[in-house]
C-alpha cells in the first residue's frame, strides 16, 4: 500500500486550488497517497474527519498560505490559515516524526509553528512552491511511497503439524501464521487482535464469517498481543486438520464443542481478515488459499498475501 501523505493547507478558490491540483497530481504520479484537509466546521467534524485522516497517515506537509494582515497598536503581520494551524497542533500531538513545514513569506508563526524548526525555503507565491516540495520530498527528506507508520500484516507463514488444545479439545493440525508490524518508533499497538470477517470459495461470492470471534494469538496464552514498538507478533489465522483432508479450522475464541470447521472440502479459497489495535487505523488484508487434499501432498499447501 502506498504511503498516505496527509496535506494540511489552506484551499482557497484561484491560485490555492489549482496548486493542490497540481500537487496532488505530482505526489500520485510518484506513487503517494496524498489527503488534503477539508476544513471542518464541528467538533464532529474534527473527530471523525480530521483526526481519522491523521491516524491513518504516513507522512504530514504543512502548508502556511498567508491570509489578512493583522495590526495590533504600532504592529501588524500578515497571519496565516486558522485551520491549518489546528490541525498542525493536532499533527504534532499525533506523533509524526516525518513532516515538513513550509512559510509564505511574510507570515508571522504563532502557536505551535513558532517552536517547529524547517529547513524548507519560504516561499513568495504558488508559482514557486511546488519546486521547493519536490526537492524537500526527494532530495532532502527522501519520502518513500513504501514508508509506513501503521500496523501491516508483513507475511505468512505455514508451522509444523502439532497438536493443539483449547476450550473446544484437541486436534492435529498445521496452523498459518501472519506476522503483523508496528511500524511506530514511539508507540506500542495495546490489545491488538485479529479476526476473519469474510471468506469464499474462489470465483464464488465472500460469505459473512460464522465465527468473528478474536483470533488466537500465537505463542501465547490468549487472543490479543501488545506489538510494542517497531516490533511484531503473530496470530494464528486459519488451520489445516492433518486429520481430516480438506477441513480447516479456526483457532479463535469461540467455545462451543465440538468445533465446527470452517471449510469442509479442497479447493481454492479467499479469506478476508481485520486487525484492530487501540490508537491506529483497522489493518485490512485478504489470503489467498488453497486447500489440499493432503498434507503430503508437493507442493506444501500455498497462500498469498494481499494487503488492502
């Protein structure tokens, strides 16, 4: 998934919109996933739009449009965008450690602004800005689109056969495991835990899953983990029996006995998964599937991995 760039700046109709066009059609082309604030005119609107947009942002760019000159006795200053200041605040108390900050010339910084160091040049006017950005994007800073500050789900893997026991009994099986990321340097992801939401047969239409119970976490004693930072934990996300060809399970919390499987015959499957954590955006990715006949059989039963 490419890296979402959250563009706070003000978007006034003229010379301030066709500059977000423009900018906004620059970071895509070099494979970014740009937003670009709305200004919000609730608290409501705060909480469930800007604040969400920050959370599941990768990198945030600040843009200081000068607005009306401001006089105060023998002083006066040109101040810059009420609402971008906010959400400047609001960024910074997010924890982003990978931002720039950029001034039109002549703007007085206030609030937080004034205790942020830039290396980025001001600027005079939206004629000159998108230069000084692409060189502050990749040249100085060097933004990747492959950068991520969020949970991702890194990669699968197939355990040995075991027998595994939980509050439904006792059975053999070869579980597949997915390592899930925490990419933050600052914060650990508390009480994450999986689930499967949607699964098919492949060419057929996602059923709702009969089971959306937390998911086991692997290698402990329960069904949630804490990812502390920039490290990762596994969950068991599905289990071959290697007692009844073409069945598997999930290990997950639900305790009725005996455990109903989940599929029931080999084939190709998909199956929709979700990983919450407490301070960061739903993790989304699907498995790609194929259930064999066998065990045994070459090669060893294959997934793919396919983020959202």
């Amino acid at each position: 998934m490419s890296a979402k760039v959250f563009v706070s700046c003000g978007q006034r109709p003229g010379a301030e919109k066709e500059f977000c066009a423009k900018l906004d059609q620059w970071l895509r082309g070099e494979g970014f996933n740009p937003y670009f604030a709305i200004q919000s005119t609730s608290i409501l609107d705060l909480n469930s739009g800007i604040i969400r947009e920050l959370q599941s942002s990768d990198y945030y760019l600040f843009i200081n449009f000068a607005r009306e000159k401001v006089v105060s006795g023998t002083d006066s200053w040109l101040r810059g965008s009420v609402y971008t200041n906010q959400e400047l605040a609001i960024a910074v108390a997010a924890g982003f450690e990978k931002c720039l900050f950029v001034n039109q010339k002549g703007i007085k910084r206030e609030g937080i602004h004034e205790y942020l160091v830039s290396n980025v040049p001001e600027f005079d006017s939206t004629l000159d800005l998108l230069p000084i950005l692409k060189r502050a994007i990749k040249e100085d800073a060097k933004w990747s689109p492959a950068y991520s500050r969020q949970l991702e789900a890194e990669r699968c893997v197939w355990g040995p056969v075991v027998l595994y026991g939980d509050q439904t009994g006792r059975r053999c099986i070869k579980v597949l495991y997915v390592h899930v990321q925490n990419r933050r340097p600052d914060l650990a992801a508390l009480h994450t835990v999986a689930r499967l939401v949607r699964w098919g047969e492949l060419g057929h239409a996602r059923l709702e899953s009969p089971d959306m119970n937390p998911l086991k976490a692997s290698g402990f004693p329960g069904y949630s983990h804490t990812i502390f930072p920039e490290g990762f934990v596994s969950f068991d996300l599905c289990a071959l029996s290697a007692e009844k060809p073409g069945v598997v399970y999930l290990n997950s919390a639900l305790d009725v006995t005996p455990r109903a499987p989940l599929i029931e015959r080999p084939g190709n499957y998909e199956l929709d998964f979700e990983v919450f954590s407490q301070g960061f955006p739903k993790l989304s990715f699907t498995v790609a599937l194929t259930v064999p006949q066998d065990l045994n059989q070459n090669p060893t039963p294959n997934f793919s991995l396919i983020p959202k």
